[in-house]
C-alpha cells in the first residue's frame, strides 16, 4: 500500500470512524437514563465536603 492510498483511507475512514464517535457520545449524554447519573455528577462541586482527603 502506497503513502497516497493509506493516507485516502485514513482521511476517509477515519473521518467516518469519528463521526460515529461523537455521535456515539452524544447519544450517551443525551439517554434518558443517564438524566440523573449526570445531574447527580453537576452538583458534586457545590455539596458541602467534611474536609477530609479522600484517596
């Protein structure tokens, strides 16, 4: 395989490869079912801590 034809398949497959990844990703953080997993994550920052490390 020459450098032309691999670089036309990782242009092409590639960009077809990433294009079903981020719609993969946005389908996850859009399902209904992560609603509260996600919610529950956004108010982690605001909860008051004991002031212990954790590890």
């Amino acid at each position: 395989m020459t450098y032309e034809g691999l670089r036309e398949f990782a242009g092409t497959w590639g960009l077809v490869f990433l294009v079903i990844l981020f719609l993969g990703a946005v389908a996850y953080a859009l399902w209904p079912s992560n609603k509260d997993k996600f919610e529950h994550a956004s108010r982690l920052p605001l909860e008051e801590d004991d002031g212990e490390l954790r590890s």
